[in-house]
C-alpha cells in the first residue's frame, strides 16, 4: 500500500512551540536541554520553553513525523548516554521552510501597512 506523503501546509500555521522546536533543530541534533537553550538564545531570551511544553511537544512532533530520535550521539565519549537526540524528518524540515514562507508574507503585510512598533 502506498502512503501519499503529507501537504506542509496542513501543519500551517504552527504552535509557537512547533516553530521554535524546528528553529533549533534545523542546523543539527540536539537532545531536550539543547533545544530549550537554543530557543532562549535564538528568541534573545523572550521564549523560555520549559521540560512540561517541550517534552509534550515533542512527544506530538514525533507522533506527526516532524522530527524523530537520531540514533548517533554527536560525541559518545563524553555525552551522557541517558539523553535523547531529535532530528528533523524531511517532512519536518518541509513544514518549517513553509512556515517561514507564511511569516514572511505576514511581516511584509505587516510593513506595507506600515506598521510599527
């Protein structure tokens, strides 16, 4: 049986959680601590995501095929064996770069109205 692969567009729009969580996982692997601090760091420290929204989060995104365990740890040696490490799916990486597309079309609605802040 053959599985029509899913539209990105029915992902759209994302849960700010969503969004973030594919923001920090596109440049590389990184296990949960990882990924709430490169929220905070990419947000200047506005978005603080906590174990409880990103673990659950998570938890969702795999289930939908947005991001999934990897299974090589970029430094065994000296990592902690106990975390997990998520990557973005194809899909995933499909669903972020759609979503960018729609915030960009926000924001230069946003600025043909001429707003500011």
């Amino acid at each position: 049986m053959s599985r029509i692969p899913p539209d990105p567009r029915d992902f759209l729009p994302l849960t700010p959680a969503i969004a973030h969580i594919l923001l920090a996982l596109a440049d590389e692997d990184r296990h949960g601590y990882a990924v709430m601090q490169e929220v905070e760091r990419l947000t200047d420290g506005l978005v603080r995501m906590g174990p409880g929204t990103l673990y659950g989060t998570i938890k969702r995104m795999i289930a939908s095929r947005l991001i999934e365990e990897a299974d090589e740890r970029p430094d065994p040696v000296v990592d902690d064996e106990r975390r997990r490490y998520y990557r973005l799916t194809p899909l995933g990486r499909a669903v972020l770069a759609a979503e960018t597309e729609r915030m960009a079309r926000l924001v230069g609605a946003a600025r043909a109205k001429r707003v500011r802040a």
